[in-house]
C-alpha cells in the first residue's frame, strides 16, 4: 500500500473533487497537493487550509525530491510532461479526460467532435511515451450533435470525479487490474490544436463539418477559431451557440 502520495495538478476544480473523495474515504495516507509553476496557488484553495507546493519537472532537483519523497505519483490535469526518470522511478497515474486509446493528447473532445470519434475518461500508469501507459480504468460518455467542446468536456470531468472514487482504493493498494492499450491509437498534440484556429474564409467545406468545427472550439468564454479581417487584417473571433429541442 502506497503511503506518501503526490497530486499534481494545474485544475483547481479537480483539486477540489479529489480533496473531498480522499477525505470522505478517510485514507491512512499522507497526502500532498501540488501545482506546476503555470498555476498560481491563490487559485488553489482547498479545504482544511491545505497547503499546495510547487513542482517544476523540468528542474531536476525538484523530480529528485519528487523520488526521494514520495511512492506514488498522480497527475490531475497536469500541463507538464513526467520526465523517464520519474516514471521509472516511481509509479505515476494521470486522470485523463479522453478514452485511450482513442483520445490520447491534447484538448480531447475537441479532436472527438472534429473527427468523430467516440469520447470518454481514462486512469492509466504514465510511462514514457503521452497517455500510453496501461490501462486502470476507464469508460465511454455521450456525445451529441448540439455538443461544444465545454459541454462535452464537462460531462468527460464528472466521469473522470467517478472514476477517481470508485478506483482510488484500488490504486491506493495497488490491486487493481491493468489493461495493455488495444493500439497506439490516435495522438493530438497542442500543435494540432493551433492549426485548426484560423478560419480560411475561402476554404470550401460542408456545412456539416463546419458547424463541427465551431462548436469543437467553442468553449466558454476562450477566444479560439477566428478569421482575419480582410480590411483591418485583424483577427475576428467566432463562436457557436447550439440548443436542441
């Protein structure tokens, strides 16, 4: 059984989910939370006035105390990349809101709505290679043609919030069953992400895959797809409201 536990994590929502299972499940764990240098800790404030450190995996002495410290790892919502030192030294789990090995990389159910493919949660080992390590859990979510990449990333976060608690013990005692990914499946890197940002106004598509297209980058209030405006050569950015009856 695991003893000294790490969570690092860039979402302080997810934070917050995971704070409220381990303490409703009265774990006999230390555990600590943790941000990468992209968050700022006054967005962390969890229960009980915890404290919240922060880990840099590109400063080595920084993943040395991470080894030295600690014997089980967990990424929520992470944005920095586990280095193969830390991998092989420790075991590390990553929540991840994407159903591997279909949705591995980045902004998932983006990449769901634009090439239609199917979406969900997964908990798996982290290993050398992004979301491709084998397989704790994980399961599919509904996905509907009046979908956004907000709400349909919100449905993926409750699944991801269940299974954290239905698995946690499990992971905590290490018992559970793995599974090796089927494939390599599909990878979206942030690259791929960018690329689809700009609107060709001459670009000739169906309707289809154009709504598809906004509404994979409409999410709240972030400013993604735009056009350029011809006369002020200044970007334009559009958005999609869907509703279903």
């Amino acid at each position: 059984m695991y003893k000294k536990i790490l969570i690092i994590s860039d979402n302080s929502f997810l934070c917050k989910k995971f704070h409220h299972i381990i303490d409703k499940k009265k774990l006999d764990c230390n555990f600590t939370f943790s941000i990468s240098p992209f968050s700022d800790k006054d967005d962390f404030n969890l229960p009980n006035e915890t404290d919240v450190e922060i880990f840099n995996l590109k400063n080595q002495e920084d993943v040395d105390f991470i080894i030295r410290n600690y014997d089980l790892v967990f990424s929520i919502h992470c944005k920095q990349i586990f280095p193969v030192d830390l991998v092989t030294a420790l075991k590390c789990v990553n929540v991840h809101p994407g159903y591997n090995p279909k949705n591995r990389g980045w902004y998932p159910q983006i990449f769901s709505i634009i090439n239609d493919l199917p979406i969900g949660a997964t908990i798996h080992e982290i290993d050398e290679k992004l979301d491709h390590g084998h397989i704790i859990a994980r399961e599919f979510v509904n996905k509907y043609a009046y979908d956004t990449s907000e709400s349909l990333y919100n449905r993926v976060v409750d699944k991801e919030i269940e299974l954290l608690e239905n698995n946690i013990e499990s992971i905590i005692k290490d018992d559970y069953k793995k599974i090796k990914p089927e494939s390599e499946g599909n990878l979206f890197l942030k690259k791929d992400f960018n690329e689809l940002l700009e609107l060709d106004l001459n670009e000739q598509i169906s309707i289809g895959d154009f709504i598809n297209r906004l509404r994979a980058l409409t999410h709240g209030n972030y400013d993604n797809a735009y056009f350029i405006d011809s006369k002020t050569n200044k970007k334009v950015f559009i958005g999609v409201r869907l509703k279903s009856e």
